[in-house]
C-alpha cells in the first residue's frame, strides 16, 4: 500500500505544478482584467459589445482571487485551461484596445471582421472555462455559479448575429460603394461624422493618427478597404474646413518634433489646427487659443465657426493670448527650443478683410432674393445655391441672413430656373442640422413635394435630396409622410433617371425607418419598382433595393407584398448567383420573412434556395454565413409543420 502510494505521487508529481506556478499565473491574468478596467470609454460603434465583454471579463475575479488562495498541488491540465484562459483574454484586450483606441472608420466599414473577433474571444473563453477543474481548484460554490453564469452569457454572446444598425449600415453602403455622386452624398457624409463622432478638427487628427497606425500594421499596403477609408477621412476633413493631406505624411506630428523625439512639448502650446507649437498664440470668441497664422487662414477661407468646438463665433476678432505666449517662451529657454519662424501679415484685422466683404454680399444677396426684377432673384438665388454648396459657414450665415423664408417663398413661382436653384439651395442649407428645423418651420415640405411633382429633372432628382436631407430629423419623417411625400417618390423611383433613382431610393430608405410611413411606401406601389431595381444588376442598386425590402419586410402589409411567389423566386435567383453583398442581403430578407411565416420558408424551399444556402454556409460573407444558419433552422422546424 506505502509503496503504491509513493508509486502514486511519483507518477502525479511529473503531472503536477506548484502553487507557486499558478499564483503567478492567476496574477498575470488578474493584471490583465485591471488594465481593461482602465480603458476607459469605447468607440461609438461597438460601445455595446465591448461594455458586455468588461462586465463578463470582471465577473472572473472572485474565480482568480480563490485560484490565488488555493495551496494544493495543480494537475497539468488545470495549468493548462489557465495559460488558455490567460490566451483568451489576452485577445480580448487587443479587441477591447482596438476599440477604445482604434479608427473609428475602420470599426464601422470593417464591422463585419471586428464582429467576428467578439465572436472569437467568446468562443475562446468559453473553451477555456469549460476545461477549468473547478473541484480541483476547491472552487467555492458562490463562485462557481459566477462561473456558470459567464459560460452561458458567453454562449448567448456567440449566438447573437445583430451587428450593425441597419441605418448605419446603408449609409456606408451608399458612400463605399456608389460610382457616381448623388444629390444626397453630403448629407450621408455629415450623418456618418456625426454618428462616428468626427465632426472636430481634434476629433479628425486624433483619427488622422489612428488611421495611420492602421496603415503601418499592415505593412503600409493601401488595399482596397484601406483607401476606402482612407478616403472617407478626406470627406470628413472637406466638411470641416481642414485640408486634405496623405494620411502616411505623418501630418499630426510637428516637424520639430522630429528633430528631439525625446522632448515632450506641452499639450496646451500646440495649435489645435496644425498641432505644431505656437509662437503668436491668439484667443477667438469661443476662448480657443490658436496660432494666429492658422486661425487667420481659416477666418480667411469663409469660415465662422470655431475650429475645436464648432460653435459660431460671435465675432472674428483675434486677441494675443500674451500669458501663454510667455510661458511658451519660458519654456523654450529651459529646454534650449528654438521656436519655428513664423511669417506674421502686415493687416490682419478681420473687420477690414474679405470676411467682413463676404458677409456683406450674402446680406445683398438675400435682400435680391425678394426683388421685384425677376432675373434679379432668379441671379441671387443661383449665387445662394452655389454658396451654400461650398461650405458649412455659408449654410450658417446665409440663414442668419434671413435667407431661408424667401428661399421658401421662391417655390411657388412658375420659373422652372428658379425653382430649380430654390430647391437645391435649400438641399445644401439642409446639411446643418439648425437649418432643418428652420426650413420645415417655415412650410417648405409641401412646396418641395410639389416640386418632385411637377418640376424639371434636375430639380425633382434635388427635390428628393432635400427630402432625404430634412427626413434626417424623426419629427420631419411624419411631417413628409403625412404630406403626401412618398408617392411621388415611389414614382421617381420607378420612372427617374438613375441618379433620380438613387436620390429616391435614399429617400424611401430614410422615410421608411417610420413604421407608419412603411405603409404609405406599401400603398404607394414601393415593391413593384424594388423588384425591378433588384432584377436589373446593370444600375447597381440591388442591394439599396434590398435594404429597403428589409425594412418593409417587417410591416404586415410589407410582407405580404415581398412575400409573392415572384419576389421570392428573384430572392433565391440572387442567393444563388448574386455578389457576395447581394446574397447577404437577400438571405436577410427572406430571415426577415420566414421569421413570422413558414409558408415564405417552404415557398423558397421550392425555388431551391437550400443548396444555395448550404453554399452560402461555406463561402459567403460573415453576416451572410450567420442569416444562412439561421434561414436553415426555420426551415428545418417549417419542414416538420
């Protein structure tokens, strides 16, 4: 028996490791939950995802605080789940980095693979869990069902296919990948920097750097993703005013800077428009500090807002900050800097300069808009429309101006030209979210509307825009259903030109995130032109068309329509030889129908979409791999109905 028993913790101690090991290991994987509790905040878009990871991550604690306490000899398998369990949430702090820290763009136009990361360090924690020997460890009972509780929040997690918000993700749709402009594209634009939270000259460097960070890591290779990226940056930095430079130009780091790498200048002594130390610092309106060469250029290029907050400043007088410009140079002789040479204009008094001539052109400009010379308006109003294009200090001043109400008023005159400025320059006043409010207060929804029924080619495909442009806001969602907005758009999309098409489609799309107003689309015929958009490959719109049968398939009425035999014969035909987008899209749609009705699910079965999915399960897009699951489950229940 003695000997046996030697014999048995021979053969075990081979098999074992010390307390000691497993201390140090449960530290290391402890040290790592504290450094993601110090993370902090996280990217708009995957806020969710990576708050639920935290919580799941913290609820391991109490386990690593009774791994620690344990004295007993550990098998080689326990040691084992630990280094795994270490691996895994190693993983998930790269994630959770990458979210907190990473480009805001690449989240969102790389949504799918980043989803697919969640979804991976949920599978490898769970893996790691599951092989952890709770009893060997003496896990108490109390945090064992912790434990438990992880593993099936973890499974839960590794089920959920949401990913991205159907809004969010029709507008990255429209912007990557349309081949022509349309009317709409800036408003897209100015809702995807607000939704990313890009709307700041701080906010846009900061991803400036994330962006090229991005850049380096792999391998400095500018495929075709990264310069879509890229590109949406550039859009961004046009809305702001700032100046469209190459991302790899290292643009976010002072030139200087380059010459002493171990010198850290003061955050408070950059420039927040060149990040590059000030030598004539000048305090605006807003209480910003700026280089005053910088903040004059920008004055100088029509601008009225201030750069960092946005907010419209109440003059452009520029101020000399003479305390900090002190401490700069203070600074300066302690650490042996030589600031740069600036190159300061003889006459910078805004109140002399073209800022000032520029207002005063905007105001004669509105004052001709109610002239009684009809060629004088019909000038004043073509200059407005291109003013109010260039950019968004021209939109605020021009409707600070009183220029909105004549603007309105201009509507109801029988000139086609007039008309036709009139309503594009309303289209481009709408960008600002201010002036959205201000145009349908002053009644423009429905004389738009009897524009895009009435007007000329260009001025009903502007009408549209503008309908789009103003349905950003909920309550301007009823205001153009209710007004009879959508039938003359339902016909635009079926009869336009295709960029009247596309303006439409974008419309609709908007108009129908409003379930009352999904009806009104139903009513108004919307399925049969979606189902000519989807058959016709050759204008690019199969997969707007199908966003917005996804929308509609959520409506009673919307899936009765969608739900015809011949719709859901052009589902399966997509499914089966479609772009990668398009099957992602159509295999949504017919989840989205065969959720609530079985007889849709039987119906596709029929066409024979279930090769087409099995087909899909092993080479389709990450989302569509996910929907193809899921349509196969149903079927398989409807098959036993």
């Amino acid at each position: 028996m003695v000997m046996d028993g030697e014999g048995d913790q021979e053969s075990t101690g081979s098999n074992e490791s010390s307390p000691r090991e497993e201390i140090d290991i449960a530290q290391e994987i402890l040290s790592v939950i504290e450094s993601v509790a110090r993370l902090g905040d996280y990217r708009r878009s995957h806020k969710k995802e990576c708050y639920g990871l935290v919580r799941r991550m913290k609820l391991l604690l109490p386990f690593l605080e009774e791994i620690k306490d344990f004295d007993g000899p550990i098998s080689d398998a326990g040691m084992a789940s630990l280094s795994s369990l270490k691996k895994a949430l190693v993983l998930a702090k790269k994630l959770l980095t990458t979210c907190n820290e990473g480009s805001k763009i690449y989240l969102v136009v790389e949504n799918e693979a980043v989803m697919m990361r969640f979804h991976n360090v949920h599978d490898k924690l769970w893996k790691a869990l599951e092989a952890v020997p709770l009893d060997e460890f003496e896990i108490s009972d109390e945090v064992k069902e912790q434990v438990e509780l992880m593993k099936v929040q973890l499974r839960r997690a590794k089920r959920r296919t949401d990913t991205q918000d159907i809004e969010l993700a029709m507008d990255m749709m429209v912007v990557l990948t349309k081949k022509d402009d349309r009317n709409a594209d800036r408003a897209i634009i100015e809702r995807l920097a607000k939704k990313l939270e890009l709307l700041s000259v701080e906010d846009l460097e900061i991803e400036t750097v994330a962006m090229r960070n991005l850049v380096e890591e792999r391998g400095n290779q500018i495929t075709e993703s990264t310069q879509q990226m890229i590109d949406l940056l550039n859009k961004f930095k046009q809305i702001v005013g700032m100046e469209v430079t190459d991302v790899l130009d290292d643009p976010a780091v002072p030139k200087m800077l380059k010459k002493s790498p171990s010198l850290i200048i003061p955050h408070e002594f950059l420039c927040p428009i060149t990040l590059e130390i000030m030598s004539d610092p000048v305090i605006v309106a807003s209480g910003q500090t700026y280089e005053r060469e910088s903040i004059q250029k920008w004055i100088d290029s029509s601008h009225r807002t201030c750069p960092k907050t946005r907010e419209t400043l109440a003059h452009l007088s520029l101020a000399p900050n003479y305390a900090l410009k002190n401490l700069i140079l203070q600074w300066c002789v302690n650490n042996n800097f030589e600031l740069p040479e600036k190159h300061v204009p003889a006459s910078s008094d805004p109140e002399t300069s073209s800022s000032s001539e520029h207002q005063e052109k905007v105001s004669s400009l509105v004052k001709d808009l109610s002239s009684s010379q009809l060629e004088t308006q019909r000038k004043a109003v073509k200059k407005i429309r291109m003013l109010s294009k260039e950019n968004p200090e021209n939109r605020i001043l021009i409707a600070s101006n009183g220029g909105i109400p004549p603007i309105v008023q201009l509507l109801s005159y029988p000139d086609s030209k007039i008309l036709e400025h009139a309503v594009t320059a309303l289209l481009n006043l709408s960008i600002d979210e201010n002036n959205k409010g201000l145009i349908t207060k002053e009644g423009a929804v429905p004389a738009i509307i009897e524009v895009l029924n009435s007007g000329t080619t260009e001025a009903r495909e502007n009408s549209a825009a503008a309908l789009f442009s103003l349905s950003m806001l909920d309550e301007n969602k009823v205001t153009i259903g209710l007004s009879d907005g959508i039938p003359p758009l339902v016909e635009l999309l079926q009869n336009g030109t295709v960029r009247g098409k596309k303006d439409a489609a974008t419309a609709l799309f908007n108009l129908s995130l409003n379930h009352s107003n999904k009806g009104r689309a139903i009513d108004a015929g919307i399925v049969t032109p979606l189902l000519q958009l989807i058959k016709d490959r050759n204008l690019g719109m199969v997969d707007e068309a199908l966003s917005i049968c996804l929308l509609l398939a959520s409506h009673p009425e919307g899936r009765n329509e969608i739900g015809q035999l011949s719709f859901i014969e052009t589902l399966v035909e997509l499914m089966k030889d479609g772009t990668p987008k398009n099957k992602e899209c159509a295999t949504s749609v017919l989840l989205e129908l065969g959720s609530t009705n079985s007889s849709f699910m039987l119906a596709a079965l029929q066409f024979g979409v279930y090769e087409h999915l099995v087909e899909i399960l092993k080479s389709g897009t990450n989302r569509a791999q996910r929907k193809a699951n899921s349509l196969l489950q149903l079927m398989s229940k409807a098959e036993h109905i």
